[in-house]
RNA sequence: CGGGGCGUGGCUCAGCCUGGCUAGAGCGCCUGGUUCGGGACCAGGAGGUCGGUGGUUCAAAUCCACUCGCCCCGACCA
C-alpha cells in the first residue's frame, strides 16, 4: 500500500503540500488555470478563520458591508502606484449582454479605489469620522505561477477599508489591526508571527507604511501572514474624501486598509503539517474530534454504536465540534490514518473493551503512536476532551515556535546570511537601502520579509553594505 | 513570458521507439461473503471517442503537422 503514503516533508516539501490538500479534500483544481474550488472540509476551515476574526473586526467597532465586484477601469488609474502596482494582474471585462462596453470594467483586484469614490460621498464632516468597514469576498488578480491557496487568480479574503480625521488615527488603526491579526495568528491559528514594516520595494501600491505579519513554513520559507496598510492621503486626494473639520476647514482624510486571506489555509498547512498529513489547531479544525466505533458481531456494533452517540452528544452539548465516523466496510485502522492524515486534532477510539470499562481511548495527533494515546473514564468526558484540545492548541504553537526559533539566525556577516537563508531566517543588521535590498535578492533569492516591531535596541553595521544601521530586519526565501 | 515534463476508465501509470487480434495493470468504485483494537481478503461486475484537428497508411494510442490544456522550475505577487 506504498500509495497511500504522501511524499515525505523533507523529500518533497511542494508535493507532499499539492497532494495532501487533493486528498484531504479541502481543494481541487478548477476548470481554469489558476482557479481553485475550495471543497467542503476546506470551507469549513475557512468559515472557522472568519469568524474568529469577524468576532475581533466586530469587537472593534468595524461593520461589514458589500461593495461591487466591477469597478471602472478609470478608478484604478486614479492613484498613481497602484496603478503601476496592478495594471499587469487585472482581468478586464470588455462586453456586456453581447455588446462593447463604453469603458472596460476591472474585475477588482482589491477595493481601495471603489471603496474611496464612495467613501467621497458619504463623508462631509468630521462627525462622520472614523468611517469603519470591513467586506468579506473574493478578488482576481492574474498571477502567472499559482498554488492551491498560496496564490490563486480568485482568492477570498477580508478587506478592512477605514478613514480617519487624522494621521495618527489612521496610523492607530493600521497598528490596532497588526495587534488584531497577531491574536487571531498567535491564538486561534497556533502560529507564532512576527510583525513588522515592510520595505519601500515590499509595501502595498499606494500605501505610505505597510505592515505584515511574517511566519516561518515547515520548509524554512517565510510566508506573509496578512497585511494592514497606512494608505496615508494618497486615496483621499485621489478620490478627494474630504471632511469639514471643527473650525470650517476641508481637509483631506487619512485612509487604511488591511486584508488577509485563504492563503493562512495553506500557512495553516505548512506550519503544523507532518509526514503524516494535516494538523489543524484545535480552535479552528472543522472536526475537533472524530469518533472511531469498533465492533466486530451485530451485538457489539449495537452497544458500541450506542455509547457512541451518548459520548457524542454529550461532546457537541459542551461545544464540541465532533466527526462520527459510521463507515461501513471500512477497518478501524484505515479510520485511524485517515483522520489523521485529515488533521483532526484528537480521535476518540470506542471498542467492546471500552465499553465494559466505561472508558475511552483518545489519541492525540500532535503525538503520534502510543505515545498519544490515553485511555479517559467516560464519566467526565467533556472535560477531559476539552482539556486535551486546550494542550494541543499550546503544543503546536510551542512546536512551531522551537521550530522557528531553531532556523534563525542573528547573522553578522554576509557568509552567515547567505547560508542563513538557505535554511531559514536571517535577522540582520540592515541600513535600509534598496540597493541593499536588491543585491541582497539578486544574490540569494531571499527577500526583505519585515522590520519587525520588537527591536533588540542598539546599533550595529548592514550585513551587506556594512554601514551603520540601527534596526535588525528578517530576510529569507519567501512564497 | 522563458525552460522542462505530461495528456490513455475516477486516480497513478504501462503500451508508442520498431504501426497489426476484443487497449492493459494497480488503486478506487458497485454486488456478495469472510473480516474489523493501526492502512483486510476472496469472488463477481461496471467503467475508455487513447486531449483535439488534419495528414500518411490496407491498417494509427503508436508515425508526421498543427493546435489546446495541465503540472513543475524561473522573473511578478497576498
């Protein structure tokens, strides 16, 4: 049964990711290239990350609301980066019922622009200020090289679009949403983050600062997390949303926007993965727990089907999200490993034995074998399962923190850095060149990832051009 | 857009070089039976315009031309 086994992570790292979301049925190819259909196990997985961060975008007082998916090709030219930014990822709509559109129609590649025009209208004093919205949807942008969820021609996403009165709301905001993001990383995705600045080459096509959020894959690769942006008043002038302030003055507002996307389905993925197949965080696996029924006559299928739906019950009572596995003609042990390679983060095992004992057998899948398995008196169940949820959530940051922790390096010298980023990380001295920077990916492919906020102080010389620098930046190789 | 690879039942592929019987295998699927505490087994069965178009030939999955599509690697990106 060699074909049953995935590529292993270390043989294949970009295999074992393409056949391992096939097979665990969260995605598929779509008719078009580039094109993903997002399966039911991995929509569930996505409507969890929603609603985690929904609930935090809500508890900050931002509301949703929906805004076209085609906006007028004029609008993206109205600020000059961005257009030079999106221009080669656009897809055009040019007909309409059969004729020739008056102007072509872009299919939004993301909604600043739009979002602005009506921003324009609905803001005329500083009463109206700060204007807080947030769209769930889907955007195009036609990229050349795709991968099932990484980077895809449709992604959904959230996109955050807010105005302010002043700059340093506008600069509030865009930090609040980093600190948003980093909880909902950090808490509900198990995934340890490092925020931070990007470059003047990295940021955003009209935003004055970008902000991301960086995590480190399975593979040593750095990953953008997801983005907040200080747009400064590049879209307000572009789109003239103006306000009268206290004292009569029109004065320009300050915009920012913040997205992040399915691609945390496959950060998700590569972060906790193993050879075996997924790990889904606790907080947001579509099943927390997947019950396994073992029986062999007619009798012990009815009495362990029984205490099966009890145990079951029980669980979904306490808020627990559970699978029951029912299927028919299928042995125990290929339940085991499909689970597992499925992701669910705990397996509850029920057999004759068990029954009699009034017991139950969990199985951990951060641990695999023996080592994570524990039979747990039924009596108590709920506590017991959910207790061992909570130590799973925290084991799998901690793994993913080591993890990181082990493949950075504090590289002082080029030579350092260059091998550095052949296996990870490089936090280095840098003066904040472009020069610098391009040089730098010229020669090891690896980019400027962040400055990250948390500084160690102090100075020190640029790891390329040796001047001094005062802040440290993460480099790496990057998707 | 450059480089590489591949299109044959749902999936992975063999067959192609050197044209020739009803086009094969494994997995999966359906039916029945035996199994079932770490990826079970036996028997029977369904399922294919060999990516498309054109050409060569008595004869094309196989040779030729064109074409479409997909995957992988690079430049661009969340």
């Amino acid at each position: 049964m060699a074909d049953m086994k995935l590529p292993t992570r270390s043989e294949d790292f970009s295999e074992w990711y393409n056949q391992l979301v096939l097979r665990a049925e969260l995605a598929d190819y779509a008719p078009v290239r580039g094109c993903m259909i997002v399966r039911p196990y991995g929509w569930a997985l996505w409507e969890n990350i929603t609603a985690a961060l929904d609930q935090r975008f809500k508890a900050t007082g931002h509301m949703n609301a929906a805004f076209p998916l085609l906006i007028p090709r004029s609008f993206i030219e109205k600020e000059k980066s961005h257009v030079a930014g999106f221009s080669p990822e656009l897809a055009v709509v040019t007909h309409g019922g059969g004729e020739k559109l008056e102007e072509p129609l872009v299919i939004r590649p993301t909604s600043e622009t739009i979002i602005g025009h009506a921003y324009a209208k609905w803001i005329q004093s500083y009463r109206d200020l700060p204007l807080l919205i947030n769209q769930w949807n889907s955007v195009v942008r036609w990229e050349l090289r795709t991968k099932l969820f990484l980077r895809t021609l449709e992604f959904f996403w959230q996109e955050g679009h807010t105005a302010h009165a002043t700059a340093e709301e506008a600069e509030a905001e865009t930090r609040q949403m980093v600190d948003v993001y980093t909880d909902f990383a950090r808490n509900e995705a198990a995934i340890p983050v490092i925020p931070g600045r990007k470059s003047e080459a990295e940021k955003f096509a009209g935003a004055d600062i970008t902000y991301s959020l960086e995590a480190m894959m399975g593979d040593g690769k750095a990953l953008q997390f997801c983005t907040s942006h200080n747009l400064g008043q590049n879209f307000a002038k572009a789109f003239e949303i103006r306000y009268l302030d206290k004292n009569g003055v029109l004065q320009f507002c300050w915009t920012t926007s913040w997205g992040l996307s399915t691609r945390v389905v496959g950060a998700i993925i590569m972060v906790h993965g193993d050879d075996q197949g997924l790990i889904f965080p606790p907080r947001l696996a579509p099943h927390q727990l997947a019950i396994v029924p073992i029986f062999k006559s007619d009798e012990e299928k009815t009495t362990v089907l029984e205490n099966a739906r009890k145990l079951q019950r029980e669980l979904i009572d306490a808020g627990v999200r559970v699978k029951m596995d029912e299927r028919e003609g299928i042995s125990p042990g290929f339940k085991f490993n499909d689970w597992e390679m499925r992701g669910v983060p705990l397996r509850l095992e029920l057999g004759p034995k068990d029954v009699a004992k009034a017991s139950v057998v969990l199985a951990r899948r951060d641990r695999p074998g023996k080592e994570g398995k524990s039979f747990v008196a039924q009596q108590g169940i709920a506590a017991a399962v959910k207790q061992q949820l909570d130590e799973i959530q925290q084991a799998l940051f901690d793994r993913a923190l080591a993890f990181r922790n082990s493949h950075t390096v504090e590289a002082e010298s080029y030579d350092e850095f260059k091998k550095a980023v052949e296996t990870g990380f490089a936090f280095s001295w840098w003066c904040g060149g472009g020069d610098c920077e391009a040089k730098i990916k010229e020669e090891t492919k690896a980019t400027m990832r962040c400055i990250p906020l948390e500084q160690p102080g102090g100075s020190g010389s640029c790891v390329y051009c040796g001047n001094r620098s005062a802040e440290r930046a993460i480099f790496a190789k990057a998707y």
